[in-house]
C-alpha cells in the first residue's frame, strides 16, 4: 500500500492556525531558558537574597523618610524599646547607610544586587548555554527556520530578563516607593535618576551577558566559567588595588578592572558622587576609559560568540 | 551445570558461587535474593531491559559489593583485590581513555596489572590477534568503531588469562562477521577450560554458545538451566509443532487422524502453505511417538518435524510477557 | 566494604606493585591542556604582566608609601624632611651627624625595601590567597577526578592491586605536576620582580612547595571522593583559603595559607623583616607549621585511602 502523505497515513488534521513570524521562535527559546533557570536552586538561594537586601532598602527608605516627617529636632520612638534623636537618626541613614533615596542609594542598591547577579549567572549560566554546547543540541536550533539567530537573541534576553529582575526592576520599584512616600514631585526633580537606574541596568546587561555568552562559549563548563570570572571579578580587582592604591601606580591600570569600569559608568548614569573604599586612593578614571573598557570586553565577547555559536557550534 | 538456590556446593571449588545475593540501588531493589552457581563453560545470562543482568554482572565482577548474601570466585571474594585476579570482565560502558591507541590501552592495563614488562608486549601482540586487532593496533580509541571497542575491552577481559569470564553484551556492535568469530572465540576459551558468563540480546548468537541460561526478571533468578528446562518448569503455555509433509492432499487427514489424541490441543493449518500442518500440545514427546506411528501406517512421508518455540527468543517473550 | 584485616606481605607486595604500575603508567601523563589548566596559565601571565610593569617603574620599594595612619607625606618625604632639617641644623655637629645617619639609614633601607613590599603584596596576598589553590587544583582535582567524570574507573578497579595503592599511586603521579607548577609559577613571577623577587624565591620556596603538597591532598582527596569535585574545590579555594584566609582572627587558622605565611613570616622574621604586624603569624612556629601541614596533608591522604576503597561504579553507560 502506497502511502500518498503522511496526513493521510497518520490521520492526521490539516494545520488550521495562523504561523507565527520566524522572530518569534527566539521568545519560545527565551521561555524554555528561564524555566529552565527557575528549577534551579541556585536561582531560589540568589533570589531569596536579592530580596532581602531589597526589603532592606525598601524599608530603609521608608524608615527615613518617616523620621523626616516627625517633628524636628525631637525624639523618634524606636520600636518599642528606645528613642532616638531624629537628626542622629536621618544623618546616620543618609550618611552611613546611604538609605535617602539620593543617587548614592541606587548606585550601592545595584552594585549590590549585581553581586548577586554575577553568582547567579556563573552557576546558572553552563546550563543555560554550556549544556547545549556540551551535549550538541545546537544542532535542533540550526535545522529551525530561526536558526542560531533565533538561540542567541533567545537566550541573550533570557539573561537579560535575570538581570533586570535582580537589579532595574527592583531599583525602580525604590524610586517608585519614594514618589509614593514623598511626593511625585520627586519625579520631575530626579528625572535623572528614574534614566540612570535604566541606563545602569543597561551597561550591565550588556558588560555581563556578552561576556557570559563569550566564556561559556569558550569553556562550557561551570567549573572553567567560575574560575574566568573569579580572575575577571577577583584577581583583576585586587592587582589593581595593589598596583593603584599600595604601590601608587597610574590611576589609569584602573580600566583593566572591568567591574570597577561598569561600576563607573553606573555611578555616572546615576549622577552619584564617587565613594572611596578603605585603603583606596583617590581615583579619577576617565569616564571614557570605562566606555572603551566595556566597548572592548563587548566587542571581544560578540566576536567570540559569532566564531563559537555560528561556525563551530555544532562540532562537537 | 548450573546449580538453583540452595546452593549445596562449597564455594571455593566452583568457578562462581553466589548465595541470597540482594542489591539495592537507593530505594529500588535491583537484585533480589540470588542465588546460583556456575561450573565450567558457558552459561547466557538472559533478561529484559532492567533486569538486573548488568548488576549481577557487576557484583560477579567485584565492582558493586551485596547488600544482603555473598558472592565468591573459587572461593575469594570478588570484591577484594585478590579477586581480581579470577575475573575477567568486559563490560557494557564505552568510556575509554580516548586519547590512548588501542595498542597503548591494553599494554598499559597489563602493566597496572602487574604483569612483568618484559612479558607485556608479546602477551599484547597475542591477545590483539586473538581478537583480531592486530592489524588496528595503533588507531586512537575515540576514533575506533563500536566493534573495535567491543574487542578492546574482551582483550582487556582475558588480558590476565582469568579462569571466569563475565561478558556483558560482547555482541553489540559487531558485525556478523565479527560476531561469528567471537563466537568462535568463545567456544575455544571454553575448551580451554574457562568458565564463562554472558548477556547479550543476540539470541542467535547465545543458541549457537550454549543451552545453559540463567534467566533474570525484576531481579530474580527465574531459571536456571537448559532452555527446555525452563519451559517445561515455568510455562503452561502449549508446544506448537510444525510438520511438513510431502503430499498436500494427505494433510487434512492427517490434521484428523491427530486431533483424535486427547494430549493434542489443536490443529492448525497455516494460510497459503498447503503442505504445512501446526500442531498444539503440552506433551510433546507423546505427540512425536503418535505422528510417527500415524506417518508409518498411513505411508504419510514427513519432510520436517519442528518444535517452534524452544528458543530461548520464543521463551524470553512467553516468559516476560507473562 | 571488606577492610584488609592487618598488613599481610603479600599486601604489602600487592601494594608496592599498585603503587610502581600506577606511577609507572600514570606519571607524566597528566591531562594537560585542559580548561582549567589553561585559565592557570592565563591567570600567571596575567600577574606576571603586571609584576613587569610595576618592576619596569622600580616601584617595588616603599618610596611613595606613606607610613601608616599619616595622610600626605610617603616614606620618601620624610626622608627628606629629615635631610633638610639635617642641613638646617648644621651648625650643630652631633645633631648634624645623627639626623644624616638616621637618612642614610633610612634611604638604604628604601631602597633595598623591594622584599617586603613584593612579599607582603604579590607573595603574601596574591600567590597564597589566590593563584596557588587554583594552581594546585588545576592537576590534583583532575588526578581521579577525570576518571571519575570519564567513568574509566573500572579500567583501574578490575586491576588485581590494592584500591590504596592506585590511590597512592595516582598521588604520587599528579604531585610533581602540582609542584613543578606551582614553583614554577613562583620562579616567573619572582623574575618578573627582579633582585627582590629572587631574593623572595630564595627564602620561601619551601613553604610554598609544602604548601602545595598539602593542596594537592586536599584536592586530590575532593576529586577522588566527591561528586562534583572541581565545583566544590574550588569553593574550598575562594571560600575557605581567600576569604577566610584573609579575615582577621583565628578563623584563618582553618585555611592552609595560614601556616605557609607563618613560616614565611618566621622567616623574614629571622632576617629582621616584618612582613606583617598583627595577624597572628608569629604565634607558630616554623616547626609547628610544619607539622600542621604535614598533618593535614597525610589526614587527607588516608581519608582518601579510606573512601576510595568504598566506592562502588554505579550506572556507568
């Protein structure tokens, strides 16, 4: 018995639906990536901690800008327990804890959350693309219509959504709390802020992921990918402190230290004043510098993952 | 011979003694209460997927220690180094060190194994023609075909000239030319004196080795014998016998004059084969005495007499379908 | 498990065979060119790059270091400071003459100030608290760890040796690896530095190899025994040795680093040089040191004796 098509032999219905443009595969990769993410427990570890240092601030904020609102000059109830004076209170949350919704708030709020995105990314980040290297499934996106086109744009927002989950979305909800608490007012007077909290968010969205498609891709497993980025988030760092701070060398050694270069331009976004570390001299890195340090890990990054995912990406 | 729990035999003058051996991987039992006991030759480990074949092997092997029950070689523990010495295993991994030829593989597993240096290349270069690698000697083990892997590891299994053989699935991968001389192999090892234990989904290749199987399901021993043994013990299931006579036109009479016999079950005669007659019993050796009779008194000429399904394929599937 | 029941000679025999076969195949066949191997390397160079620059700008001496607690003035400013009160104060011969003596002083110990500067900031901080964990790592996780991944165990199980002896065996194979890279990458970067470096090399090369052997047991113990070995190595490395090795306390008596800085600090210390005030390096003794690492390294080799000899090969396909 002949079989005419494969319709007729499986009984199968005829397609009725409407196709989907091919750009839209790379959502479907996306989606497939994150829940892929989410099963993880590292993710729910980084998260839960992210969390917590959000609520920290949230209620931070909040603490500060009720003392504001109390009487001035006057003694504020501190729980049930004490009283504090509310001048020592706001100086203490403004000046040391840097919890008054200025762009000093932002800038340690994100560095801080980055700390978290950067571990989520090494221990997620060999399953999210290593695996598919490892295991040659990248075969399965190259015989799709998309193609690897579609995978990377897939997996780069994929990233991204983790990112801006840890650090833009939550940064901007604190800026939102406090047009809530204060006034919305502070909106037309910070218009800076609500931009550089994006724009922030952007500079590490592109520092960090390109640079994880770039490692995965060059090492594929999680093992290699820690140890890369401890020499890049670690090693760099610290020579330069040695060399910048205890040995006096040029301030300009700065721009190998990558993070310290999305750290400034984060800062510059932001508007926020520079803070020193203790045992770090006065730096004055050329916000250029920091431009073409991030340029160049970007570029690299982009080269390596069009070499690694499109031409060698299916050898195994 | 194969002996069936209990086992009565001392341990230390059989090739394989295993009693009430039991073997949990987490909290699945993938061994239950096995016991048996081997003697020279070859005996086919038989079993569906997840059976417990591997883990059996395994444990014989000294690679998994019981949980329950022992396990012993001419009365040494497996599991200990001395064990080693009396077990010869191929098993059903296929991770080498890949950067290694085959060459280099086998004289340094000779080596590990504390075989005088001086010795290993010759010892080797046998061994390699033994299995017929001589020729493929230097080819990296990542780029050998599955067959030539298949060999590597036999050649690492009789490397040390064990007295027993543990082979799991040799036949995988190779192909019918190979697989008839492994078989070859094989045979000649067991006149050697070897004892010999192997798996493998090739029932061809088992029937043409050996009639001794042990036969494993969920992880119990639920033969161990002869073929026809296990049948006979475990089934209900009738014997189909087809006989092929001469003349098509004698064949209804035949199918009648049969089915008179009360140990005959049923008749049956196939579509489009008008010189065929099945035959259904559970007693065949009466039924065989009755055609002959039938055949000599009616000058009925039977061209072939077959018992269908006393291979060990037919009675796996009876066995595990059931 | 079946634990041989006292040392019999022909266990001993079967062991001394274990260990000969397994150096004999194993040694100088470790697997080199590895990801981890490569990221080492790429670390060395690294470090050594920026060693050359700050050689090249013959900044390895405290000149422009200012004295603790002090803003403003370095080391260099005061000496000329007291140079120039020598010089104002001429008429005086005595103070003349000590305050010249106090600078020259002073200025010879500047200039020969290249030790503790590179120790204290390359030796100390870098070498032990980052790259010789990872350098360690690098060859003694991948010693039974990559047959462990590999799943070629079994090829080392069926072999009729004791389990101890492959374990030793295979020590003894990855250990000059371990230790020819990591005095080796101390050599580079010690030439990177020049005179002070050397001089450096000189002095500590042998905390630095002890403390490499006993790396290479801890590491090797990980990668022989534990699931995830590379992983939880070197959370070991950056948790237990950077960080806590670090932390002021006696939390970083927990990390191995601890010990070699003792002995180096004994060591500077015998030739007049403090390396470090506070820290509690001065509280043992090189003997004591010693005996710590040793002890920690032979507790991990038997432990990994031990555990080595339990493992069963599980769903190997």
């Amino acid at each position: 018995m002949a079989v005419t098509s494969l319709n007729s032999f499986l009984e199968y219905r005829p397609w009725r639906g409407l196709r989907n443009p091919v750009w839209m595969g790379a959502f479907a990769i996306t989606r497939e990536s994150l829940k892929l993410i989410f099963t993880r427990k590292v993710f729910w570890v980084v998260f839960s901690l992210a969390v917590l240092n959000f609520l920290l601030y949230f209620f931070g904020q909040y603490l500060f800008f009720w003392v504001a609102d109390q009487q001035p000059d006057g003694l504020v109830r501190v729980g049930g327990f004490g009283r504090a004076n509310q001048n020592d209170m706001m100086q203490f949350l403004r000046s040391v804890l840097k919890m008054d919704g200025s762009p000093e708030t932002f800038r340690n709020f994100i560095n801080l959350q980055s700390r978290g995105i950067i571990v989520l990314l090494v221990l997620a980040g060999a399953s999210l693309l290593g695996e598919d290297l490892n295991q040659g499934s990248l075969i399965f996106y190259q015989s799709k219509s998309g193609g690897m086109r579609n995978y990377i744009v897939g997996k780069f927002l994929a990233a991204s959504f983790l990112v801006h989950l840890f650090a833009t979305v939550p940064a901007l909800f604190l800026f939102l709390e406090i047009c809530f608490i204060d006034t919305w007012t502070y909106l037309l007077y910070h218009p800076r802020l609500l931009f550089g909290i994006i724009g922030y968010g952007f500079v590490i969205n592109i520092g960090l992921v390109s640079l994880l498609f770039a490692t995965v891709g060059f090492f594929r497993s999680t093992i290699g990918l820690i140890m890369c980025w401890a020499g890049v988030f670690f090693l760099l760092p610290s020579l330069c402190a040695i060399m910048i701070d205890r040995l006096r060398l040029n301030p300009a050694f700065r721009v190998l230290d990558f993070w310290y270069c999305v750290e400034r331009l984060g800062e510059k976004c932001l508007g926020a004043s520079p803070t020193l570390l203790p045992g770090q001299t006065d730096h004055s890195l050329n916000p250029w510098l920091a431009v073409a340090s991030l340029g160049f890990v970007f570029f690299i990054s982009s080269f390596l993952t069009i070499q690694i995912y499109f031409k060698k990406g299916v050898e195994s | 011979m194969i002996g069936v729990s209990p086992v009565a035999t001392k341990p230390d003058i059989v090739p394989l003694w295993c009693k009430k051996v039991s073997k949990w991987h987490g909290n699945f039992l993938g061994l239950n209460d096995v016991s048996l006991e081997l003697r020279p030759g070859i005996t086919a480990l038989l079993g569906s997927n997840g059976s417990g074949k591997s883990t059996l092997m395994n444990l014989i092997a000294g690679q998994l220690y019981p949980d329950t029950g022992s396990i012993r070689i001419f009365g040494v523990d497996p599991w200990t180094w001395r064990g080693k010495h009396l077990v010869g295993y191929s098993p059903d991994l296929d991770y080498f060190y890949s950067s290694w030829s085959i060459n280099d593989f086998l004289m340094r597993m000779a080596c590990l194994a504390g075989i005088e240096s001086k010795k290993v290349p010759s010892l080797v270069n046998e061994i390699l023609d033994v299995v017929g690698l001589l020729s493929v000697r230097t080819t990296l083990l990542r780029r050998c075909s599955l067959g030539m892997r298949q060999r590597a590891k036999i050649a690492h299994a009789i490397l040390m000239d064990p007295p027993l053989l543990v082979l799991d699935e040799p036949f995988r991968g190779i192909d019918p030319v190979g697989r008839r001389d492994l078989v070859q192999l094989l045979l000649k090892l067991q006149s050697s004196g070897k004892t010999i234990l192997v798996s493998s989904h090739e029932l061809e290749e088992i029937e043409k080795l050996t009639s001794q199987v042990v036969m494993l399901r969920s992880g119990r021993v639920v033969s161990a014998g002869p073929v026809s043994r296990a049948r006979d013990r475990l089934l209900n299931k009738p014997v189909e016998i087809a006989l092929e006579i001469e003349s098509a036109e004698q064949i209804r009479f035949l199918a009648q004059t049969v089915f008179n016999y009360s140990e005959v079950l049923g008749v049956h005669l196939p579509e489009g084969k008008a010189h065929i007659l099945m035959v259904l019993t559970r007693n065949p050796e009466i039924v065989f005495s009755y055609l002959v009779k039938i055949s000599i008194e009616n000058n009925i000429p039977i061209r072939r007499l077959e018992v269908l399904d006393e291979a060990p394929a037919e009675v796996m599937e009876s066995l595990f379908q059931g | 498990m079946i634990l041989e029941r006292g040392i019999s000679l022909e266990f001993l025999k079967s062991f001394i065979l274990g260990v000969k076969s397994t150096l004999a195949v194993h040694l100088f066949r470790a697997k080199v060119g590895h990801s981890l191997f490569w990221v080492s390397a790429g670390f060395l160079l690294l470090v050594a790059a920026v060693v050359v620059s700050v050689s090249f700008k013959n900044q390895w001496n405290y000149k422009t270091l200012k004295p603790r607690g002090q803003a403003g003035f370095n080391f260099k400013n005061s000496i000329e400071m007291i140079e120039a009160g020598s010089m104002a104060l001429g008429h005086n011969a005595g103070v003349s003459a000590v305050c010249s003596a106090v600078s020259g002083a002073s200025s010879g110990l500047l200039i020969e100030s290249g030790f503790p500067v590179f120790t204290k900031n390359v030796v100390f901080s870098v070498l032990l608290g980052f790259l010789l964990p990872l350098w360690c790592l690098t060859f003694a996780v991948e010693g039974l760890g990559s047959e462990r991944e590999g799943k070629t165990l079994f090829w080392l199980f069926s072999k009729p040796v004791p389990r101890s002896s492959i374990y030793v065996g295979k020590f003894l194979a990855i250990l000059p690896w371990v230790i020819i890279w990591s005095l080796g990458g101390f050599f580079v970067l010690a030439v990177c530095a020049g005179d002070s470096g050397i001089f450096a090399f000189k002095l500590f090369w042998q905390p630095i190899a002890l403390a490499s052997i006993t790396y290479a047991s801890v590491f090797f113990f990980m990668g022989a025994c534990l699931p995830r070995a590379s992983l939880i190595a070197l959370a070991y490395a950056f948790v237990v040795e950077t960080l806590l090795g670090s932390m002021p306390g006696s939390l970083k008596q927990l990390s191995v680093a601890f010990y070699a800085r003792c002995i180096m600090f004994q060591k500077s210390s015998d030739l007049g040089v403090v390396l470090e005030q506070g820290g509690g390096y001065g509280d043992f003794s090189q003997t004591m040191a010693i005996c710590f690492m040793l002890g920690i390294a032979l507790m991990f080799l038997v432990a990994g004796i031990f555990f080595f000899g339990k493992i069963e090969l599980r769903g190997q396909r």
